[in-house]
C-alpha cells in the first residue's frame, strides 16, 4: 500500500505543482510551489517546536498553542507550516517574522528530507487530522517526537481510514502521542493502532478575541448604526449565501433597517457572492472599499466581508451569528467564536465536523439549529425581535465556552513529556 500510494503522488505532483502555480493569486505567492517540494530556509541551530495547521481554521484554533510556544522558546524557534494560501496569510498576519513559516511539502520522500534537513525540529506537533504516512516515517525514524493534537475523526474518516489499511494503522503508529478532543475520537485513534492517547480537549475553546479586532468590531458597528439590528452569515459556502440574502429580505419585511454581514468562507468567491447580493436588490458594500465613517449615508443592507481574518470584527459587530458550512454538507465551521464573544449562535444539520462544540452549545440553551433558509429567517427575526432572549442565549454561549477551556495548557504538558530529539 505505501509504494501505491507513492507511485500515485509521484505522478500526481506535477499536476498539482502546475494547478497551484496558475492559483497563485499574485506574482510572490505563485513563486512558493518551491515550498511544496521542501525548500525553506534554513534556521541556525534547528526549531524547538513544528507546528503544521493546514488551513485557516486550524490556525485559528492553534494560536493560544502557538503563542505560548513562542513565550516558552523565544521568536524565530517555532516553525509553522499550512497546506493553504488562506492559512499561510493568517499565520504572517498574526505571527509575522516571529515564526519561521512555509508550506507543508509533498509527502514524498526528497520533500519532507529536505524541509528536515533545514528545519531540523525537536518536536513536532501536527493539528487536527492530518496524517501523512511519510513525514511520520521520517519523524519516527529520526527519532523526533510527533504529538497529533487537537485531534479529531469524524465517522466519514474512520470509514475511509479502515479502507485504506496498513498504511494508516502504521501512520497512526508512528505518533509518538495523540491529544485527542473527546472520548469518542480517543476511541477512534486506539481502535487504528494508536500508542499513548489522552483526551485533552478542544484548542477551539481556547480562543482569545484580538482586542485590535474587537474595536474595529466597534466601530464598524458605530459606522452601521449602532441602533440597527444587525446579524452575521460567518465562513458561508456556496448555496448558503443564497439562503443567507432569502432570509435577510424576508427579515427586511419586519425590520427594515436590518444588515446582514456575509462573510464567504473562500476569497475566490467574493465577486460571485458579489452579484449574488446584485441579483437579491439589497443594497451593499463591500469592507475591501473605502470604510465607512460614522453616520455617513447611506448605510447598506448587507455588508460584504471581503477581507481576511476579520472574523472576530465581523462578529463583534453582530447582535447574533449563522455559522455557515452548515447548511450544506461541509460539516460546520467554528461556532466557538461568535460564543467567546457572547452572541447567540446558528447553524445547519451538517455539523458532523463540530460534534462536541454543536452538542455543548444546544445542551446550554446558546444555539440554535436551522434546516433551510426559511427557518434561518424565523430564528434572526425572534431573536432580533426578543432582545433579552438573544442576551441570555449569549451569556449561556459564554459561560459553557469557559466551562471548557484548558486544552492548551494540556496539550503544553503533554508535549513537554516527549523527549526533543538532541
């Protein structure tokens, strides 16, 4: 299965080499395929600490990881790599010149030797559910600590992983240790071969809200009109914008001065999201344009969120969010967010990526489930209309979302049990 599964990447990494290069959204990031093959520059006296978080989200959730990584070790001793372009621009947004950043490389051989070679880790720490059967060879065979954190498996990867075998009992062996979010994801990985498993919980609780995010939420929110009602439609994919503006024109018919922030969840999707909204004769704007200045007419029914890593502006300029991935079936995005900052949360039937987050907040009474864009417009509208209801559905997001924090501290002391490499 390994050899297959080799051969299959080999002839499959030119293509991919030539589809990202013409992806590249400008000159610089087009340049960095090179990345992919395991070019990085070197770091003088190797990293502490690798941390991969393939996409935007998991960057997210590793911040409070990262940030106390880069107390404990010092700015340039932490790696971190991401297989997207959405990742990689939160990460210098963030981090900036404090982490040694690129991408993850192809899982071949030469690839990941040669990102070892120059980044030459003492630890590794892989977010989520990465597994890649030949960087956790390498790491095994050089003896470098592996900690798969935060991790989780829904039941469409069990079913994939039992399919593909050997291979994935022998990745999921080579770990050295898995922090795994819940008991029933602990199960998972024993039940595929794992060594030392702990349930840590979820990075995810763990999040901190950007205070320089958060007055911009603010006077984002002055500029709208802080006496309008005002709802986000967070990480949307497509056929949920749709149902977002049906909903947000049916709530216009009760609250006339209402605006919907949409905020898509891909930047390639802006322009379309754009005539979307053209076609539903909503008035709009885009936040990439000249920013509104409190009071300047006329103030949009919807807002595009055409930026990157504004979420928690987006939100702290909201009375209650839909958390999009929902309504189709992606699996949900991050409903922890909009809780951390006391907003009544919404969300589709397709939550099987967010199971113990959708649990948690429908057992505190702080959200909400929606089947279609019909019942999306009948919740905003209660909830915009009963005004205490919203507030105490957000104090209870807040509290169970504090319940539950702790996962970093665990997932510091854990790694630090793996002895570096020397």
């Amino acid at each position: 299965m390994r050899t297959l599964y080799l051969l299959l990447l080999t002839l499959a990494t030119p293509f991919v080499l030539l589809l990202l290069r013409r992806r590249g959204r400008d000159r610089a990031e087009a340049g960095r395929w090179r990345e992919r093959l395991g070019w990085a520059m070197p770091v003088a006296g190797g990293l502490e600490v690798w941390v991969h978080a393939a996409s935007f989200g998991e960057v997210q959730a590793a911040t409070p990881l990262i940030e106390a990584l880069l107390e404990r070790h010092g700015d340039g001793r932490i790696g971190v790599t991401t297989m997207t372009a959405t990742g990689s621009d939160l990460v210098r947004q963030r981090f900036g010149p404090r982490v040694v950043h690129a991408y993850l490389p192809i899982d071949l051989p030469a690839c990941v030797r040669w990102r070892l070679a120059r980044w030459r880790p003492r630890r590794v720490v892989v977010l989520e559910s990465e597994l890649w059967p030949t960087l956790y060879r390498e790491l095994a065979r050089r003896r470098i600590p592996l900690l798969l954190a935060n991790a989780r498996m829904s039941p469409r990867s069990q079913r994939r992983y039992r399919l593909l075998g050997a291979l994935v009992r022998e990745t999921v062996a080579s770990a050295s240790a898995i922090a795994a979010q819940s008991a029933h994801d602990a199960a998972a990985y024993r039940a595929l071969g794992a060594g030392r498993v702990e349930i840590t919980g979820n990075l995810k609780f763990d999040c901190v809200p950007p205070p320089a995010q958060l007055a911009a939420g603010r006077a984002l929110r002055d500029a709208l009109g802080a006496e309008r009602p005002v709802w986000v439609a967070a990480s949307t994919h497509e056929g949920e914008e749709q149902a977002a503006l049906e909903a947000h024109r049916r709530l216009l018919e009760a609250h006339a001065d209402a605006v919907l922030i949409l905020v898509p969840r891909h930047p390639q999707r802006f322009d379309a999201v754009v005539r979307l909204i053209e076609r539903s004769g909503c008035t709009y704007v885009r936040r990439s344009a000249e920013p509104m200045a409190h009071g300047s007419p006329p103030t949009p029914q919807v807002l595009l969120g055409d930026s990157m890593g504004e979420m928690f502006c987006y939100l702290a300029a909201s009375d209650l969010a839909f958390v999009g991935g929902s309504l189709v079936p992606v699996g949900g995005h991050n409903v922890l967010e909009p809780a951390a900052l006391g907003l009544p949360v919404l969300f589709g039937p397709h939550m099987h990526k967010q199971r113990p987050a959708r649990a948690l907040l429908l057992e505190a009474g702080a959200a909400r489930e929606v089947a279609d864009a019909t019942e999306l417009a009948d919740a905003v509208a209660s909830l915009l209309h009963d005004r205490e209801r919203a507030r105490q559905m957000g104090l209870q997001a807040r509290a169970a979302l504090q319940s539950h924090q702790g996962a970093t501290m665990r997932v510091l002391a854990m790694l630090q049990t793996l002895p570096a490499c020397p």
